[in-house]
C-alpha cells in the first residue's frame, strides 16, 4: 500500500485500531470526499471491539452510500388513519420567558457592571441559605477587623486558585470592596476530604460562601458551599402529556441524517406500531439549536456540506417542521452554528432566515429561554458552555455531558467561566439560573445523557448528525438519532431510538 498515496492519506485520518486492507488502491478511493469518507469508515466500525479491517467491500458499500448523499427534501408524512392522539385532546398550556438581550458598547465598564450584576444575583442565593449566613461579614475587606483564630465567614467571587508546596490550594476571593486568601487544607476526616474535592472543581468566576478560622488575615476553610439549586420536589402535569427534547439537527450538513429524522416524524404521526402510544402523548417539542450547520462555522466547512447556501439550509428545516402535527406545539432556539450572533445570550432566529414559512404552533425563542409547560419549568439552553465546564472541572466529560450540567446547576449559572464561550457584557446577565428548573435541557455535545440534582431532570438530547471527522480525532463517540420524551404525568423518561425505527 505504499505507493498508493490517497490510501496511505486515509489510514493516517483513521484511528489506530482500523486497518486497510493490502488490496485497496488508490483507484478505490480517488472520488471519494476523504474526510467525509473518514468519518464514515469510523463510524461504520464504533461499535464492534478490537481491531477492525477495513476490506474492499466494505469500503465499496460506504462509498456507495456517500454517493446517495444529496441535498435533503421535504419528507411527506401522512397521519395514520387509526391513529388517535391523546395530545390532540388537550388544551395548550404554556409560557415562554426568553432572555432579555441588551445593547451593549463593549467597554470596560459594561464588563464590570456585567460582573457586578452577576456577583450580586448568585450571592443572594447564597444569602437564602440561613444556616450558612449565621457569622457571615458584610464584605470580604472585614477581614482586616480581627484577629487570628476569629471564626468568620465570607461571600466572594474566585479571582485565581493555586495548589501549594504542600498540595493545599490556595484561592483569592473577591467582592466589590476588597480581597481575601483562602485555603482549603488536605485532610483525613471525611467532611475535610469533601471540602477539599470541592476546591479542586472551583474556577475563575465562581460564586462561593466559606466559613473558617483567620490565619495571618487568611481564612483556613471548615465550609464551602456554591449559590446551588435547592433540594426540591418534582412535579407532575395534571394532562398525560409528554415533551419531546431535541438538539443539533445540523441540517445541510453531509451527515445529516435525514432518513433517520423523517422516521421521527413518522412516528410522531402515528406512522409505526412501535411506542405509538408515546407519540399519541407528544404535546410539546423543543428543539435546542443548531437546527442549521451554518456557513463558516469552522475553516474548511464547506468540503463537510450538502447544502451551501444557508436561507436553503433553514428553508429545508422549516419544511420538515410542515410534517410535525398541528397541535404539537414546537420551540425553536438558536445555537453556536445558527446564522445569529455568537455572543450569548443569543436572540431568536430572524425573520430573513425563516423566511414565508408560518405555523401558529411553531415558536421561534432565545438561547436561553425559560418554558413553563403544564406547569413545568423547562430551562433550555443550547450548551456551548459545556465545552469550557469539561475541560476546566475535574470529573467532567463528553461522554457523560450530564456531570457538566450538575456543575453548572450547583453555580446557578449557565456559562460560568468567562473566556469559554463569548458572553454579552451587558448590566444584566441573563445567563443566571435565577428560577430553580424543573427540567435543564441542553444539547451542543452530540451525546445523549440524564441525572438527577435535587429534584431537576437533567437531560442532554443528542443529536441528528453522524460522527464527523472532528469527534474522530478527538475520541467522542455521539449518539445520534435518540429522543428522550418526558411524560409530565407518570415523571417517566422514555429514550426513543430511531436508528432502528429508520
């Protein structure tokens, strides 16, 4: 294979447990999009273990398959004549609050005001807290009042955290009039081991309360705690009616998977025998942004698309939506591949990019945006933030994308570290969780995941993209194709695979 230089070129694109077989050539191949290709031999060969061989049949019918790829149409569903939707019976019920965008010019002072803002929300939630309030300062700079072995506490914002000599970590904290040190000791005892497994997660920006004994004006942590949602109870809807989550559809991308998301919405019209009673209870669908791949996105995008043109790639999203059932009501936001601004929060989709399309059952909302359903506080939010709170919080990961969103609920903020995702300055910061969420929904990560905090139903919808050359390289592993339905009644969460439904 050494003198065959395009097959030499896909086994260095391919991971290290796929191997070519001798008898592929160049000839083979020469047609063939090569990262496109690429991501479809490791896709073919995600689930099966060990070393994996690529053979020249095998390769023959994934270029078969690339070849049928083509700008997606207009899926023609019908309803099933016997099929009789439960949903279609119940009256809507429902609120949208979305994000309050402000103009902002960007300075130094909308950054401060912005921060000012943000401190001040998450610290009021802390002050919530009674049993953590009793021995708290006014402000960090009464620190400078007493004297050592004086039991204080303190609210502050983490300006930079260190790891010392000794392994201990050091943290400055911060508030509006001054700063203070922190240390959290390494210790033996079971609650000095949890403390300090939580100073190990602490980042830049975070919201903290800390109780300890002053040493030399620093304070020697016994407890920590974050803004965090309370402990609460889960509710149920009085309708049985269920939510269907979604995310990343990535229209007019190569991957798409069009086949795959016209049998969701065959299925939704009654269209299969199988879950025909979950798709009958489907009231409410959200989809969490990148509905369109974008134009632009990332350099060399253009080699990954089926469709170029970015009002087709939303005129084609729009027209799947013409085979959701009228009295399904559908929300739309935005996401880092939409053609909106980048900063968050974002604004909804505009009236350029939607174009003729109209349906009084289709609302097109912020990123983020606070849906009451039945009842049910649904906060969704796309999630471009989850790439910062991965790679910055130890314990988090792509594979499990539901620990980030535990982190982020115990900071009551959806985009907790500044510099991860670009952020709008303004003196309101929108991304503060200020109504504890029956449901957090996000997506972004292309994996599905669910958790439990406190009572909030933590749900990371996947995607409707196959695995692109990007997740190859970086060893992520998507699960396309899944939608978890929530059923308001029974509190069940139903994972609706249409991979196999296809």
């Amino acid at each position: 294979m050494s003198d065959n230089k395009l097959a030499v070129e896909l086994a260095n694109r391919l991971s290290n447990r796929v191997v070519i077989a001798s008898d592929i050539s160049d000839a083979d191949i020469q047609t063939a999009d090569m990262q496109a290709l690429s991501a479809r031999v490791e896709s073919f060969f995600a689930e099966k273990k060990g070393v994996a061989i690529l053979t020249k049949q095998i390769l023959n019918q994934i270029i078969e398959q690339q070849k049928e790829e083509k700008i997606p149409t207009h899926v023609e569903v019908s309803r099933s004549s016997d099929f009789k939707p439960m949903a279609k019976d119940v009256e809507k019920r429902f609120s949208v609050r979305e994000a309050r965008i402000d103009k902002t010019g960007g300075t130094t002072s909308d950054f401060t005001e912005h921060f000012r803002d943000r401190f001040n929300k998450l610290r009021r939630f802390v002050e919530s807290n009674r049993s953590i309030m009793q021995g708290m300062l006014r402000g960090i700079d009464a620190v400078k009042q007493y004297a050592d072995g004086k039991e204080v506490g303190i609210i502050g914002m983490v300006y930079d955290k260190i790891i010392t000599k000794k392994g201990n970590i050091l943290v400055t904290v911060e508030d509006e009039n001054g700063t203070a040190k922190v240390l959290f000791v390494k210790s033996e005892s079971i609650q000095g081991m949890e403390i300090f497994e939580n100073a190990k997660r602490l980042v830049n920006d975070d919201v903290i309360a800390v109780k300890g004994k002053l040493y030399s004006k620093m304070v020697i942590v016994n407890s920590m705690m974050w803004p965090d949602v309370p402990i609460h109870a889960k509710k149920q809807t009085e309708s049985d009616i269920a939510v269907a989550l979604m995310s990343d559809v990535h229209v007019g991308s190569k991957l798409f998977m069009e086949k795959n998301f016209g049998a969701m919405l065959k299925w939704l019209n009654g269209g299969t025998e199988s879950g025909k009673e979950l798709a009958g209870k489907v009231k409410y669908i959200v989809f969490n942004g990148d509905v369109a791949d974008g134009i632009g996105v990332y350099p060399g995008q253009d080699k990954d698309l089926a469709v170029l043109d970015i009002y087709k790639q939303y005129s084609i999203f729009f027209d799947f939506l013409y085979s959701i059932p009228e009295y399904i009501e559908v929300f739309v936001l935005p996401g880092n591949h939409d053609a909106v601004q980048r900063a968050e929060p974002q604004p909804p989709l505009s009236s350029e990019l939607i174009g003729q399309f109209a349906m009084d059952n289709v609302h097109i909302v912020s990123n983020p945006s606070t849906l009451e359903i039945e009842g049910l506080k649904v906060l969704a939010y796309h999630g471009t933030s989850l790439d910062s709170v991965i790679q910055n919080i130890p314990g988090c990961s792509y594979a499990k994308p539901e620990t980030a969103m535990t982190e982020i609920l115990k900071r009551r903020h959806l985009s907790p570290i500044y510099g991860g995702n670009i952020i709008v300055p303004s003196k309101n910061d929108a991304l503060v969780i200020d109504e504890v969420p029956d449901i957090l929904h996000m997506g972004h990560v292309h994996k599905n995941g669910v958790s439990d905090y406190h009572g909030t139903l933590i749900i990371n919808s996947g995607t409707w993209q196959g695995r692109t050359a990007f997740q190859i390289k970086q060893g992520h592993i998507p699960t396309p194709g899944i939608v978890p339905v929530y059923e308001g009644k029974s509190m069940r969460l139903t994972n609706v695979d249409f991979n196999s439904l296809s």
